[in-house]
C-alpha cells in the first residue's frame, strides 16, 4: 500500500465519471462532500496487500493515526488514489481494505470520511505547507517503511 498524507485547510471532492465499469453504489449527498483541518489519506491498495489485508489494514490505521497525533488533527478524509503505484491490487480488495481503514478510524474515535471509489472525482485541497504536512509511507505486509 502507498499512501500520501496531506494536512490541509480542508478537501472537497465533487464526483464526476464513472472510472471503473462497477463503482461503488453511493448517495447524492456522497456525490460530493467537505472536510475542515483534515488529513488526507490518499491511497493506493497494491498487488502485495492481497496477502495480508488485515494486517495491511492495521499498520495503515496505525500510521495514520501516528501522523494525525502529530498535526492535532481528529479529521481523516480517506481517498482512494490509483495514481501511487504500477502494482495495483483489485478494485474489490482494495474498496473492502478501504472500508476497513475507515471503520477501524471510526471506532477509534477519528471524525472520518471517505470519497466514493470507483469515480473520477474532482478535488480541492489546502496544503498547510508546514513540516509535517505532506508525508508518505508505504505499507507491505510483514513491514511498514517510512519515507
Ligand atoms: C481516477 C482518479 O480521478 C481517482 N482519484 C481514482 O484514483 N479513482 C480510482 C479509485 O477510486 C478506484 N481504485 C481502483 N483500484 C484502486 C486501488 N487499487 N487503490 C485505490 N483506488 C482504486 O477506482 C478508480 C479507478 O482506478
């Protein structure tokens, strides 16, 4: 798994075409949406994550929530992002381990959101531009490594 961690100002995402032929079924509210003083999560679910999904999972929310700690942020925006790799896995892995992801955070008390899977979306972003806001981490099962 790739991920690419942006804290920003807010995102907003507004859907626009089907990119896969099945995308995931969504409501007209989830046909665009909004978050304040966010992490954006973007991901990319690899190939190698196939092996190992809950473990995949795990270090994931572990990550996150490791980076949201370090920015004071309790807002997590997960995006699904088919640009951060060559290696992809499934659409219907990588839309249940991003289910997960969204529903451990849940859990664990993170305000969370996540944009529709499946689509080209259009988005707005508002990097914050400190240190710690534009990070990345990859995840394969068995280790993590940071950037
Ligand atoms: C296209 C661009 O604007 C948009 N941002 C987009 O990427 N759309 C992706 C994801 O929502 C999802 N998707 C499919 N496979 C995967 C995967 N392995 N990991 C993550 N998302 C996936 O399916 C879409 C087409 O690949």
């Amino acid at each position: 798994m790739r991920m690419l961690l942006i804290h920003s100002d807010y995102l907003e995402y507004e859907v626009k075409d089907k990119a896969l032929k099945k995308p995931e079924e969504i409501s007209e509210e989830q046909k665009r949406d909004r978050l304040d003083e966010v992490l954006a999560a973007f991901i990319s679910v690899e190939k190698v994550d196939e092996q190992n999904p809950k473990e995949v999972v795990e270090k994931a929310v572990k990550e996150i929530e490791d980076i949201a700690s370090q920015v004071k942020t309790k807002n997590i925006f997960v995006y699904p992002f088919a640009h951060l790799s060559s290696e992809l896995a499934s659409p219907d892995v990588a839309l249940k381990i991003l289910k997960e992801i969204e529903e451990k955070l849940k859990e664990k008390g993170y305000n969370v959101k996540r944009a529709p899977f499946g689509y080209y979306k259009a988005f707005k972003l508002s990097c914050k531009g400190h240190p710690l806001a534009e990070l990345s981490r990859t995840i394969i099962p068995g280790e993590a490594k940071k950037e």
